[in-house]
C-alpha cells in the first residue's frame, strides 16, 4: 500500500468514547457512521496500537493485567467513523466462564452490526497464530468480513528478523505480505498504512449489501 510522504490519510480533529456493550443485544452506538472494530488475542498490544493510530499517548487504556478489558467499547473519531475495540480473547488466565461468555458478545456483535465496515485483526510478531486466532480468522472469512490483518510489536525484533516473521506469518495463514502491515506502537512503523486502508475500507460499499 503506497502512503503520500508528509500527508496524514487520518487527521484525528476529535475523539469521544460513546460507551461499553456488556452483553449481546445489549447497549451501543445508534447506527450512523461506519465501523471498523478490532480484535486480537490479549496482550497482542490492541490499546497500544489504537493510542498510536489516533495519535494519543492514553485514549485507549494499556492495561497491566492482559484479559481485563470485558466490554465492546466504542470511540467516535471525527464525524467519520467509530471504533469498536473487542475483548482480547486466549487469556489462559481468564476464567473460563468468562471467556465463553465473551464468545457470543463479539461473534453477536460482528453477525449483527449493520455499520461494521470492517475488521482489523491484529497478530504479534512474536507469536505463531494461535488456534483462536485462525478461528477469528475463519469466523470472519465466513461472514464475509473485510479484514485488515496486522502484524504488532515489529520493533521487538531486528529489521531482518521482523521482516522474515512476517513473511512466515503471512505464508502460515494464506496471505500475501501484500494483505498484511507490519505495525509498531512504539516507533510508528505502519501507522500512516494502517490509516491508510482504514480510509479505504470505509468508502467502500457495505459488505452486507453485497451479500
């Protein structure tokens, strides 16, 4: 994805947290603007990607305990679009009553929502995807979601190193290293690409309609 030098595809004028959804059918944002959620497994640095992407060091809380955050919790940005930051899932040590109850939440949530543009499904680099993570993947495969798949925490690996993890990510899962950006939260690498598709996904047609 080709990002103009010196131009931001993202300009972050305003930010408000709308609130939480706690259980499937319960509260959310009136549907309006367009949506684009994002999941990952816990501690894959979801809140730390999200801080980076609206240029903010503490809007999306970096929490110590992986697994804590239990709600869909929703940002508008801009009179543009709405972010809808998901559970973590994978959290060996969430009970295990907790973790199925979220199950329904995000699959209600992404079967249901009418403005969902799209996903953006974040991995660690340092990681092999997990079992939940290609089950995310295929649940959203399935429905027919676009998904932008994001590769985190880059910087923890040497330039050559991180770029060869990726490209084994990317093989591992069926994706070229074209469908995939590599991301760091704390140099800004891939921010401006991130950005970038999110802008493009949410001109597109609605994937439901298509359907």
């Amino acid at each position: 994805m080709t990002v103009v030098p010196g131009r931001d595809p993202l300009v972050i004028r305003d930010l408000t947290f709308l609130g939480g959804m706690a259980a499937p059918g319960g509260w959310r944002p009136a549907p309006g603007l367009p949506e684009v959620a994002f999941a990952g497994r816990s501690n894959v640095g979801k809140s730390s990607l999200l801080n980076r992407l609206v240029r903010r060091k503490a809007f999306a809380r970096v929490s110590r305990t992986p697994g804590r955050t239990r709600e869909i919790n929703f940002f508008q940005v801009n009179d543009q679009l709405v972010f809808a930051d998901l559970p973590g899932y994978g959290y060996a040590r969430v009970a295990h009553e907790q973790r199925e109850a979220w199950r329904p939440l995000i699959e209600g949530y992404l079967r249901a929502s009418v403005p969902l543009q799209g996903v953006v499904q974040l991995l660690d680099v340092r990681r092999e995807a997990s079992d939940d993570d290609r089950l995310m993947l295929e649940f959203l495969g399935d429905l027919g979601v676009p998904t932008i798949v994001v590769v985190t925490k880059v910087d923890k690996l040497n330039t050559r190193d991180g770029t060869q993890r990726v490209a084994e990510l990317s093989r591992s899962l069926g994706f070229t290293d074209d469908q995939v950006i590599s991301f760091s939260a704390v140099t800004g690498s891939g921010r401006d690409e991130l950005a970038e598709a999110i802008v493009s996904l949410i001109a597109q047609p609605s994937w439901r309609e298509e359907g």
